[in-house]
C-alpha cells in the first residue's frame, strides 16, 4: 500500500514540478469558464440594430415606424435618408436589419392599393440572421393583419368578424428547457468543460512516455515495481486532480453564474468522472504510440481540438452525413456533451443514459487496451 | 541569399524528416477542412423531427397537419398521440418540435371563442431553437394567410378583393449574402481560418526550440549569418507552405464544399498574405521565447476554441464585455476571419475592408519588428530548471 502511496506523491510532485502544465490545468479551465461568460454576457440576441428608410413622410409611414420600433428583439438605432446610406451600413455591419418605406405608401393605404415594404436582413452572421428573420416576419405579419382589418372595417364589415379573418386560431410558441434561449445557458459551460476535457488530455499525454522514455525507467524496472502498479497509481492521481479541476468550473457556473442544472449534481459528477476516464485513456494511449512527449500531446490535441465540432452539441448531429455521424461516436466527447445537454436542460436520469456510461467505459477499455499492447509490444 | 535559401534548405529537410510535422504542415490542413467541409456540407437544418397531437381529429386540425407536412422542414413523426409522449420524446431528443392541437378546436374556432395551438421546440440547442422557431413562424405564417383568404371567400369577396385586402401591405424580406442562411457559408471558412492560424504557428514556432532541444541554436548564434539571414531563411518554408495551404484550402472549399467565395481575388491574395506574414514571423518569435516544443505545443493548441469565440466571428464584439471585446481586438485570427467574410461573403471592396487591410499591415510590420530585435549575443531563454517526466525529449527505444 505504501508502494503505491509513494508512487502517488513522486506523479503529484512531477505535475507540480512541471510549470507550464501546472499552470495550464489550474488556471486553464477557470480562466475559460471567467472568459466566456464574460463574452456571452448578454446572453440572448436582443436589440438587434435596425434602420428604417422613410421616403414616403406620412402619418402612415409615421404609424408604421412606430410600430417597427416597438417590435420584440428589434432595436432601430438610425434612419438613413435613402436607400444607398442603408445599404453602406448593412456592408459595415452597423446594422443587421434596414426597412425601405417606398414613397406613396400612405397615399397607397388610403386607396387601398397594394403596396410592397422591403425588408433587408445581412445573412453573414447567422447567430443575428436567424432571430432577425424571425422578429421580421412576427412583426410584419401583425402589420399586415392591422392593415387588413382596417381596410375590411372600411368596407362595412363589424371589427369582430374582421378580426376573425385574422385571429381564428391562435398559435403561441413555446421553447422548451431554454425558454429564452438564452446563448449563455447553451454555451458558457460546454466551452469551459471543452478546455478542461483539452487540459485533462495534455496531462494523460505524458503518462506513459514520462516513463518508459526516461532513464529512470531501468531503475524503475529493477526495483521490481510493476507496470500495472506504476500506471495505476499515476491515473489514480490523474483522475483525482481532473475532478478536482472541474469542481471549481461547476462552482462557478452554477453558483456564481446561476446556469441551470436540472438534473442531480451527484449523477453529473459521476458522468464527468467516466468522461475523464475515457479522456485520460486517450491521452495514455497517444503517450503510449509516440516517441516523446510532444508528439504525445500534439497528437492527443489534434483529437481534441476538433472533437466539440464533430460531437453534435452546436451543429446537430442530424444534420452530418451519416458516415460522420456513426464516426463521431467513437469519440468520448461526443457522448460527454450529448449526455450533458441531456442532463443540465433536459433533468436525464440515470436509466436515460446507462448507455452513455457503458459506451465512454468500452472507449476506456479499448484506448488503456492498446496501450497495454503497445508498451508489452516495446518491451519484448 | 545563398545563405538564406541553405537554412531554407536545411528546414525543409527538418519538415520532412519528422513525421508528425509532415503531417501538421502538409496533411493536417487537408484533412481538417475534409472533414469540417463534411460536417457543415448540409449547411440547412431540414426534416426538424416533429410530432403533431392532435386531440380534436376535426377538418381544421388536419389542414394544420397538413399546414406542417407540406412543409420541406418538418419531418412528421407518427406514433405521438399525447402530450405526456410528446414530452418523452423531447426529452429522449426523437423529435425536436412539436404541436398541440387543443380539443374541441374546430368547435371554439366556429364559435369565435378563443382558442390556441401550441407549438413547441427544443431550446437546449439554439441552433435548432432559433431554426424551428423561424421555420415555425413561415408555416404559421402561410397556414393564417390561407385561413384568412378562405374567410373572406366565405364572406362574398371576389379574389381581387381578397387579393388587394390580404396583400395591402406586402414585405418583401430579402436575405443578403446568405439567402438561405446556410450555416456553411457562416461558420465553414472562419474554420478555415483558425486551421490555418493554429496549425501555421505550431509549425513555425518549433523552428527555434527544436534546434535548442538539439543543441544546434548555438551554432546559428555563433555562424556569421546576420539576424535577418537567420529569421529569413527559417521563416521562408513556412511562409511559402502557409501560402500554399492557403490558397489550397480555399480552392478545397469551393470547389468540393461549395463555399461562397466571391470578391477580388486580389483582396483575397492581399489578406492571405498579411496573413501568413502575421503568423510566420509570431510563430517564429514564440519559438525564440519559449521554453521548449512541448510548452509551446501545449499552449498553442489549448488557445484555439477562446481565440475562435473572442473573435466577434459568432458572437458579435458589441454583445461582449468590452475588456473582453478589446482582447478580441488584438488578435490577427479577428481581423482576417472578417476581412475574409466581408471581401468573400458580402464582396466589398478595399474602400470597406481598407481599414482591416490597414490593421492587418501594423500587425505583420509589428510581427516583424519584434522579431528583428532579436540579438545573437542574448543569453538565450533557459529551459526550466527541472523538467522532471514532462521533459520534451524521450529517447524511449534506447532504453526500454
């Protein structure tokens, strides 16, 4: 027992030793979780800037106008005198939405002609785009209905039954598990867990090749220490310091920044800890594959890095081609972050994500399998 | 020149020898854009997965199925019958959206009482929220233009009647640049981008800190070449293969992804080029300051995704908090990611990115600067005094 204890303190005094990956794992996924809720500090796509072009000056236009600018998510911050200044600003991103009121718009209403509103969205960033188009329509589609009535009430027709033509069915939408889709909710955590997950992968990185690649591996070797007690002892330190990293992270994300969690935070705890299992395998087996530590790591990086694109939590999993979708469940972190949305929005249970933990615990077996093989291998 | 092309020479071969950087330099790039390029090909979210309960089963709750099944983004999914279902199968993430069609629908309708559908989608991924949510609106939309039209029908009006009533106001809302609002052409090249920026310093920056771990820097330091010779001749490989990859990378993304990719192609040569000059001569003075490769490697990699996210690339700069905006500022991978997608996505011209150019120019004259103050008789950067496991030179077959 006091092998292994030993063998504990010398991996705790090594990682602490080595300065760049100290600071790196301390400080790393604090300072990402800090960072990122400070970028989403506004949380949801509101007040989106919007111009409105009046060429027609009416008290029509002027009622129209007041009704834009009243519209939910729609900020109108300028009133360009025509259309060319509105197209320059949709160009230097000043503003997301410009609204062209065409000359003889009142004089159109008061006549009953058609008259055609342009509406201009800048498609270039879709995280404004979407909601934009969506505060669009919504508002339009009222505009539209107040004009339709009027013009009904003006032909002789009761305000009730020409409500009716507009209002016979209500439809009232409703977002689940993030009702105000709120950015933050959806994307501050997962981001710092993501730099943790890469903090955990640069630590296992070294497990094996920190070894048999230094001198003291033959002493290592002559005092009869086995291999398993050796790497044992150092992933129990490593899987201990990885919870000990993300405690602080979900510190602040559910304390500090008061992120929902609406599953049981014990059953989280328990999923994180599988999840860095199978990442402290990954890392074991690149740093068990390459000649030195850095290949280790840029290795254990270039799975990493790509790993929370190709893992469905931001562009769904639905929408990749089938081949991409089965490969991306070879990755853990695939079933770490589908998992986890499962469990902060959605309240899983464990019943609900069994699987889950059997599939990162198989990707465990089969990463510290090859490593096993690949260290036998260099050993005959 | 002689002199330059030599430690040109002499880096290249370096490049080939090592195996992992072959592949940082010459595959890594290809094989990150293939696969990014097969993740984002879709670019649209079509077949949202959607339930429909309907517990009237009258004629106007089936015309509002049908409302849903006609359009091209809903994919129907039978067997949800009631709402405790619907509320399982969100849960389970087997559909994504869902209806609610009250009972006795019809009969409130006809009675003028009020009455409401529910529609409901799944929040827990905005990109499938904002989606639904706006593909919900079209389909409402539409379904409350043909309920309206069919009324006044009803009440006597001819269809010039109804047509000058229903369309008295008529907006006609227009995309720019991204019509379809097709995630490819948004997020795909700032993607790009990054590759190139974190894969383009990773190579760059082991130019120095590998000829440290070898022992040979001192040789360098002690030959006659000048300062300029030394930083020349070890930055040209990577300035022409970043160049390469570049221009590589967006002729992948047009031709076989099918990236919009509009604009002067002059611009487009002017911004790859400050590009890679920015990162060319950082890589190389990260590589001058750093420890060793593994320090680099180590910090180099994990700065990607907050690099990526403080850009204003997604989220814009003025929803951020400003110390945290300003911090975007400063960073190359900002300004090009936006130059790239105003010259290419929105096609403007130098009158509207000249600004970005302008930055772009102080930061590689800046890159280069630093690099010059370089001084071979500096006492170079010490490895730290104990490197104990995480050392960065394994020897491990002559041992084990």
């Amino acid at each position: 027992m006091r092998k292994y204890f030993l063998i504990m303190k010398r991996e705790c005094l090594y990682i602490w030793r080595d300065r760049t990956l100290r600071n790196i794992i301390i400080f790393g996924p604090i300072l990402g979780i800090l960072l990122f809720a400070y970028v989403y500090r506004m949380q949801v796509i509101q007040d989106i800037p919007t111009a409105i072009v009046d060429l027609d000056h009416s008290s029509q236009s002027c009622e129209l106008r007041e009704d834009l600018e009243a519209a939910q998510n729609l900020k109108v911050t300028d009133y360009p005198a025509d259309y060319s200044d509105m197209e320059t600003m949709i160009e230097n991103g000043d503003i997301v939405v410009g609204i062209v009121i065409p000359e003889g718009y009142g004089k159109n209403i008061t006549l009953k002609r058609q008259t055609r509103i342009l509406a201009v969205i800048d498609g270039s960033n879709i995280t404004f785009a979407t909601p934009a188009s969506s505060a669009i329509m919504e508002v339009t589609q009222t505009i539209s209905a107040e004009t339709g009535i009027k013009i009904l009430v003006g032909m002789g027709m009761t305000l009730d039954e020409a409500q009716n033509a507009y209002q016979s069915i209500e439809f009232r939408q409703e977002a689940w598990y993030n009702p105000t889709l709120n950015y933050a909710y959806f994307l501050i955590l997962a981001l710092a867990l993501n730099i943790w997950q890469q903090c955990c992968t640069l630590t296992a990185a070294v497990n094996v090749i920190g070894e048999i690649g230094m001198s003291s591996w033959l002493q290592i070797k002559a005092s009869g220490i086995s291999k398993l007690a050796l790497f044992g002892s150092k992933s129990i330190v490593h899987l201990t310091i990885f919870m000990l990293l993300v405690l602080p992270v979900y510190f602040l994300a559910f304390v500090v920044f008061k992120l929902p969690l609406h599953c049981n935070f014990g059953l989280l705890l328990l999923f994180t800890f599988v999840f860095s299992i199978a990442i402290h395998s990954i890392g074991t087996m690149m740093s068990s594959l390459t000649n030195n530590a850095v290949d280790s790591s840029r290795l254990g990086m270039m799975v990493a890095l790509p790993s929370f694109v190709l893992c469905g939590y931001t562009w769904p999993l639905e929408a990749m081609p089938a081949v991409i979708q089965k490969a991306a469940w070879i990755l853990p972190q695939t079933w770490f972050f589908q998992g986890y949305n499962f469990m902060v929005f959605k309240g899983a249970e464990f019943n609900m994500l069994s699987y889950y933990f059997v599939a990162m615990l198989i990707i465990a077996l089969v990463c510290y399998g090859i490593s096993i093989i690949a260290v036998s291998w260099l050993e005959r | 020149m002689r002199s330059i092309t030599k430690i040109a020479y002499y880096e290249v071969l370096h490049i080939l020898k090592d195996p992992i950087l072959f592949v940082v330099v010459f595959l890594a790039p290809i094989a990150y854009v293939t696969l990014f390029g097969a993740v984002y090909f879709s670019g649209l979210l079509s077949n949202i997965p959607m339930a429909i309960v309907d517990l009237d089963h009258s004629e106007l709750s089936r015309e509002i199925e049908n409302a849903y099944a006609n359009s091209p983004y809903f994919n129907i999914v039978e067997d949800v019958d009631t709402y405790e279902e619907l509320q399982t199968a969100m849960q389970m993430g087997e559909i994504r959206s869902g209806v609610v069609i009250p009972e006795d629908l019809q009969k409130n309708t006809s009675l003028h009482r009020h009455t409401e559908v529910l529609t409901v989608y799944d929040g827990s991924n905005l990109i499938w929220g904002y989606n639904i949510q706006k593909k919900n609106i079209e389909v409402i939309k539409q379904f409350n233009s043909e309920n309206t039209v069919a009324y006044l029908a009803g009440k006597g009006l001819s269809s010039v009647e109804i047509s000058s009533i229903v369309n008295a106001v008529d907006f006609n809302i227009t995309v720019w640049y991204n019509p379809n609002i097709n995630y490819t052409y948004f997020l795909f090249m700032g993607l790009v981008m990054m590759i190139l920026h974190q894969l383009g310093l990773l190579s760059v920056s082991l130019t120095v800190s590998r000829e440290k771990e070898r022992h040979s820097w001192s040789q360098y330091l002690s030959s006659v070449l000048s300062v300029q010779q030394i930083i020349m001749g070890k930055c040209l490989p990577y300035f022409i293969i970043n160049f390469f990859n570049y221009t590589l990378l967006l002729w992948i993304s047009a031709q076989f992804i099918h990236v919009k990719i509009e604009g002067g192609v002059l611009l487009i040569i002017i911004l790859g080029l400050l590009y890679d000059i920015i990162i060319t001569f950082t890589g190389f003075f990260i590589s001058l300051k750093a420890y060793n490769s593994l320090q680099i490697t180590r910090c180099l990699l994990l700065l990607s995704i907050p690099l990526f996210f403080l850009s204003g690339y997604t989220w814009p700069w003025a929803y951020m908090y400003e110390p945290i905006s300003s911090l975007g500022k400063i960073m190359p991978y900002s300004w090009m990611a936006k130059g790239f997608r105003m010259v290419t996505l929105k096609n403007l011209g130098i009158a509207e990115v000249g600004v970005i150019i302008l930055v772009m120019v102080l930061m590689a004259l800046a890159a280069i600067i630093i690099n010059v103050t370089f001084n071979k008789t500096q006492k170079p950067v010490q490895e730290t005094p104990l490197s104990v496991n995480a050392g960065n030179s394994y020897p491990r077959k002559r041992h084990v």
